[in-house]
C-alpha cells in the first residue's frame, strides 16, 4: 500500500509535467499554468510530511531539464513556494476553495517572480502580459485540481 501511494503523487506530478511541456501555439504559451506547481502545492496541503520542499527540489530540477531553463531556476521558485505553504498549510484547509485559489494565486505569483528575476538577470524579460496571465489561470483552474486530486487520493486511500 505504501508504494500505491508514493505512485499516485509521483504519476500525478508526471501528468503535470507532461502538461507543462506540451507544445502550445506561440500566443498561447504565456497563459500555460505551472502545473507541476499547482499538483505540488495541493500534495503538501494535503501530505506536508510526505511532500515537502526536498521533494519540490527535484521535481524543479525536472521541470529545469524539460524545458531547458537555467538549471535550479524552477528548482528555486518550487522549494520556496513549498516552504511558504508548508508553513500555512493548515489555515488553508479550511478555507473555501474561493479563498484557497486567492492564497494559491499569491503562490504562483511568488514563483513568477523568481522565474521572471532569473530570467531577467539572464537579459531575457518575459513581456509583462506573461507575468501575471499564468498565476490567473492557475488561480482559475484551481478549484477543479483541488476537487479533481482530493477525489484521487481518497480512491487510493492516502493519507
């Protein structure tokens, strides 16, 4: 049973990933949610002893060499968004799922930074479109990763 549940996290962050680097058309590209980020941040809410920030590193250091940025750059904006929710994660809870997207927002948008920082130290700024389109979707379609992932772990039985 213990493997059935490490599988279910590790396959659902594959999913994630697989949906990060799936190609998109050109104008579409800047509103792709960070999907790794999203599917981490419900893991930790919901196994903060099992999912936690070493976790988030390696999963950057993937998203790192999938998508071909500076190595440790996703690595960074996961670990620390990880940290923060694993902080809060028991007043976010609670809340409604209304004001868990808000609280996930300001995540995204933390991790945007810290890519957007890298990235501008690297001379290549993302346009300013591309700076808060991605947290807002994210923040949209959060609602139905939560449902979607809880339904999930419940079937497997994890906890």
């Amino acid at each position: 049973m213990l493997n059935l549940r490490y599988f279910v996290i590790f396959l659902s962050l594959l999913v994630g990933l697989i949906l990060m680097i799936l190609p998109l058309p050109d104008p579409v590209q800047i509103y792709r949610p960070n999907w790794v980020a999203l599917i981490l941040i419900y893991w930790n809410m919901a196994l903060p002893r099992r999912v936690g920030p070493w976790i988030a590193f390696f999963i950057g250091i993937v998203v790192d060499t999938s998508q071909g940025t500076l190595l440790g750059q996703h690595a960074l904006a996961l670990v620390i968004i990880i940290y923060i929710n694993q902080i809060f994660h028991q007043r976010i809870r609670v809340m409604s799922l209304v004001q868990q997207a808000i609280y996930v927002f300001g995540l995204l948008v933390i991790s945007q930074v810290i890519i957007v920082w890298v990235e501008g130290i690297m001379g290549r700024p993302p346009p300013l479109l591309a700076f808060f389109s991605a947290p807002f979707i994210g923040m949209l379609i959060w609602p139905w990763v939560f449902v979607l992932l809880r339904d999930i772990r419940r079937k497997a039985n994890i906890s």
